[in-house]
C-alpha cells in the first residue's frame, strides 16, 4: 500500500509537472517552430493558412522573448573565443541563432507588408451624357471594418439616402433606398474561391447594414448568385461553401455568414441560382409561380 500511495503521488506530480511545460511559453514557441517549418517546408503556399499563421505569431513571440536578449552576449563570447581560437561550438550556435533572427526578420517584413494598405487613386469625373449613375468610392477599407457604413454616410452627404423612412434623419428619408419591410437581393459573385469571390466580410457589413434599419428591418435578405453550373474553381459552377474565400479569415464563406444572422433570427438567406440556370418559365402575371429563367422569345440582333 505504500508504494501504491508513493507511485501515485509520483503520477500526480508529474502530470502537473507535464501541464506545466504544456502551458510554458518556451515550449509552445519552440513547438510552433518546429510545426512551422514541417508544415511549411515541403508546400510553402500552407504559409497562408490560420493554423500556420497563428504558429507565426507564436514564433515571433519567441524569439522575441528568448533568443533576441542573447544577441550581445552571444556577440561578446564570439569575439573571446575567436581570441582564443576554441570557437567551433560558439560557432554552431551563432548559425542556429542566426537563422532565427532571420526567420523573425522574414515574419516582421510580411507583417509589416500585410499591414500597408493598397488603395486606389481614384479621380472625380463627370459623365458627359445623360442618363449616367452616380459611383461612390471609399478607400482604405478590408471589408470587415467601418467601410460600408462609411460609404452609407459618404451616399447620403451627396443626397442618395440608404434607408426608406417617414421621418427625416441622417441617412434616412421618404426617398431612401431601402425600406424596412422591403425583400434585399445581394447579387455576389460565387463561381470562384478566394479572391475570385465576392469579399464575404464585405457582405456581412452590408447584411448588419440593413439590419440595422432606423425604423426596425422586419424584411428579407437574399444572398444570390447564378454560377451557371459550370466552370468555376470546382468545374461545377457556383458554391456558397468554398473552403477558401475572399475574407481576413479565409473559412468564412457566405453561407457561414448567412448562418450567422439566421441563426440569431433573422430572415436571412442564399438561393444559389445554379438550381433553376437551365429551367425556363413565363411571368407571374401569367399564371407560372415556379421559379426560373424568362426567356425572350424576340430575336435580338
């Protein structure tokens, strides 16, 4: 009974002893590196991927932390074992901490590179012929920021309301865009993944956009978009599920942030037009309440 008492604490303090080193930041540094450059090593396009980049940032961490303080000191001890000339292992060292400086050099440039904000320069110009439209522009956006509703209040200080209202307000008028029981078709691009895509942060702004009617959005929103049935990054047209997409997190796809609002109770959601591409119907004025193509039966030169 005594060395099953003795065995046991034995168990139990190494387990904390293991949870411990699970939770130390030298270990999960020095872990991430090693994923990282398994990982990575043999497809270098895996660089993009969350679970690479989180890993990155636990590297940069790291070597924050553990390997640039013994900069100077390893410099001093180089040039004393130079002197005196037993410098091979002081050597191997200065190599391995060298190529990690260069890997933290490497993570900060792509850091700083993914931080710099591409804009377009985009000139005012006036349409020379009636009838034209009106294009409104914000720069410096990515979609998941204050972007959209940026371009709300730049559309309404150049008179074009978002919202359909009684009332008078910023943003807001009887002559608005949308009104609070109107049906919203967001008309995005689904054929392709990536950046082939409709941005999907972009679409979500857009959806709390609505939602966020002054008057109380008590409509619909429908996410659509014909991808033929063909072509696309998956030879089979459209998909609101692609595994990559044009967002900061590249998993959110448009159906996962449909999803989002639906699930809160929203009456949100995504008709892939792909379903009907080939079916053909007549008007509803006529009678066909099926869903499809109408098809002009006049030929256009």
């Amino acid at each position: 009974m005594l060395f099953k008492g003795a065995f046991i604490k034995l168990l139990l303090q190494m387990r904390g002893e293991l949870r411990r080193l699970c939770h130390s930041p030298f270990v999960i540094g020095l872990l991430s590196l090693l994923w990282f450059i398994l990982r990575t090593g043999t497809k270098p396009s895996r660089i993009n991927y969350p679970c690479q980049r989180a890993a990155l940032a636990n590297i940069h961490l790291w070597l924050t932390i553990y390997i640039m303080p013994l900069i100077y000191p390893l410099i001093h001890l180089v040039q004393k074992s130079l002197r005196s000339r037993r410098f091979l292992p002081i050597l191997v060292i200065a190599i391995i901490i060298g190529g990690a400086l260069t890997f933290w050099g490497v993570y900060e440039m792509m850091r700083m590179k993914e931080m710099r904000e591409i804009s377009l320069k985009i000139e005012e110009r006036l349409a020379m012929f009636e009838p034209c439209s009106s294009i409104f522009v914000v720069t410096g956006t990515r979609g998941n920021d204050d972007g959209i509703f940026r371009l709300i209040d730049l559309m309404g200080d150049h008179g074009l309301l978002f919202y359909k209202s009684h009332e008078y307000g910023r943003n807001k008028g009887p002559s608005g865009l949308i009104g609070r029981d109107d049906v919203v078709i967001i008309k995005v691009n689904s054929q392709w993944d990536e950046r082939g895509g409709t941005n999907t942060d972009l679409v979500k702004a857009l959806i709390e956009a609505i939602l966020n009617h002054p008057d109380g959005f008590v409509g619909e929103i429908v996410v659509a978009d014909n991808g033929q049935a063909q072509y696309g990054s998956g030879g089979f047209g459209g998909s609101f599920s692609w595994l990559r997409n044009n967002a900061e997190n590249i998993s959110q796809s448009i159906q996962s942030v449909v999803d989002f609002f639906a699930n809160k109770g929203y009456k949100v959601s995504t008709y892939l037009w792909d379903q009907i591409t080939t079916k053909r119907v007549s008007e509803y004025f006529e009678g066909d309440m099926e869903d499809g193509y109408i098809v002009n039966t006049t030929r256009n030169p």
